[in-house]
C-alpha cells in the first residue's frame, strides 16, 4: 500500500486518534522539558486510550547526591507543574531523575522498560544550538570526510553529544526525535517543509497538532508533491477538512524570509529534509525558531 493511502486510512475513522501512545521524554534542561512535554501532550493525547510519558531529567551527579533526601517532593513539585490536573487524567506522567555515565544506553533501557513508542530529545538552543547542527550535518553530507575527522572540528563535549545523539538516531525500532529549544512557550504557528517525498511522515503529527483550537499550520511543499500526487492532495484535502482549515500550503511564488520565520513557533521536518535543507543556501535557515527534527522507524538519519 501507499504511504499515503496508509496514512489516510489511519485517520479516516479517527483510528489514528484513538491509538494508545507512550512517549520517551529526555533532556538535561527542567525548562526545555517542561516546553517539550507541553508540545508532546498535543503530539501523543487519544481520545479513547490513556496515553502516557515518561520524563528522563538528566542532573549532575552533585546535584543527584544533595536532591537524595527530598527527591520524591521535588519530582512532585515538577510533576504539578508540568501538566494540568485535567491532563492528567488522560495521561500517565511517569518522572525519573538521575545523572548518567552514558546518556544514550539509559535512554534506551528506559525506552524499552517503558515500551515506548517515541522518544524525544530536547536540548537547548544555548547549551547546543541549530548552527551546530546545521554544521556537522554539512561535514557529514560530504562522502571524503571520516566520523571521526567530523568531530574533530568540534569541542570534545559538543563531540561527544553528536556521538550520543547519532547513536540514538540510529536506532530502527521506534519514531525518534530532536527537539531544539528556542525558548518558545506555545505552539500556536508551526511550519511543516516538506524537501523529500519520505519526509510525508511528518503528516502524522500535523494531523494529530491540528486538532488543537488556535493552531495555524503552514506548509511549505517545496518539492511540489501534494499538488502532483494525487494521494497526497487527497490526504491533504482530509486533513484540511477533519480539522476546520487549520492547515495552510505556501504559495511557492512568494519567497520564505526571516521575518516569516522569526514569526513561527516552531518548525517540524524529517530527518531527510533537514538533511537537504541544512546543505541549501537559503538565508532564512539561520533565523529558525524551536526546531522539532523527526525520524520515523523506516528512515535513516543524517543530522
């Protein structure tokens, strides 16, 4: 079956929106977790089965050591903060908090242990921002150069997080993604670039995001898909009906600038666009504002 005739017949019926979800959550940021819980509670909810997430807060081994004492209060404290007593009764919110000699083998036992079907990783734009990535994603798109010449053009902590996070990304078992924080609270305006057709897979989120009120989504077609496949305008076309014109295609005469960009919330792509969005010369890729980069089960990834 096609793709897209998959995807269609997953949300025809709201079967798509009635599925049990569990989402991984990591981060070593409490705000950055906090923004991306918000976005993976619109991303994950059900309408018939009770959806869960589970949080990851990676500390300092100091901070581990002095929080020992009072830890229940403070994943508490956090919890409460984290989502509403409302959505709590729709989603089961599970919090570890630990420090780690190795990121990436906590992330998948726990994933496992929680028979995740999503894990997302949120970092901040401060602590490891876009340019970065947008870097060794250029290194890596060139065939001439090794891993290990790759990070060497980096500091040895900026090193060994690509490491961790290409580890994560190499995975074939469940949907993954990064989450870049620029410190953006809401998710009112998302714009969704569509570079490759693999990269259709992004529709399963926009179609679960805009079922919110006050939402405006706009996509870019850039490869002109959904206007010369009929099944993707098909799909798009249900879309824009099951949510009440919420969703919105980019007129392709006009040019993206970064005053359009620097007025979204939040920009989700595919690993496959992003890895041919971020070798493009378009000057509004340095203005992008948070940052959602998903990998399905069935696509490689090339950050």
């Amino acid at each position: 079956m096609d793709f897209a005739d998959m995807l269609l017949n997953r949300f025809d019926g709201e079967a798509e929106m009635k599925k049990n979800n569990s989402a991984l959550i990591c981060f070593s940021m409490l705000e950055t977790g906090k923004i991306l819980t918000r976005l993976a509670t619109r991303i994950i909810r059900s309408k018939s089965e009770k959806s869960s997430i589970t949080l990851l807060y990676f500390i300092d081994k100091s901070e581990e050591i002095r929080l020992s004492e009072e830890m229940d209060e403070y994943k508490h404290k956090i919890i409460s903060d984290l989502i509403s007593t409302e959505e709590r009764e729709r989603i089961t919110l599970r919090l570890f908090i630990q420090s780690s000699d190795d990121y990436y083998a906590d992330i998948i036992r726990i994933s496992e242990e929680q028979k995740s079907n999503l894990i997302l990783l949120g970092i901040n734009n401060n602590e490891f921002n876009s340019s970065l990535i947008k870097k060794y994603g250029q290194l890596k798109s060139d065939p001439k150069y090794s891993d290990s010449f790759i990070l060497e053009q980096f500091e040895e902590k900026e090193a060994e997080n690509l490491k961790s996070i290409n580890a994560l990304f190499s995975r074939n078992t469940v949907a993954t993604g990064l989450f870049i924080d620029s410190g953006i609270t809401q998710f009112r305006k998302l714009f969704i670039p569509i570079l490759q057709k693999s990269d259709i897979h992004i529709f399963t989120y926009l179609y679960r995001i805009a079922q919110q009120e006050n939402v405006k989504i706009m996509i870019w077609d850039a490869i002109g898909i959904i206007e010369s496949d009929a099944k993707m305008q098909k799909l798009y076309q249900f879309i824009a009906k099951k949510t009440e014109g919420r969703i919105y295609l980019w007129d392709n005469d006009k040019k993206i600038g970064c005053d359009f960009i620097k007025e979204q919330d939040l920009v989700i792509i595919g690993t496959e666009g992003w890895s041919k969005l971020i070798c493009t010369p378009l000057p509004w890729t340095d203005c992008l504002p948070s940052t959602l980069i998903i990998k399905e089960t069935t696509n490689s990834i090339q950050l």
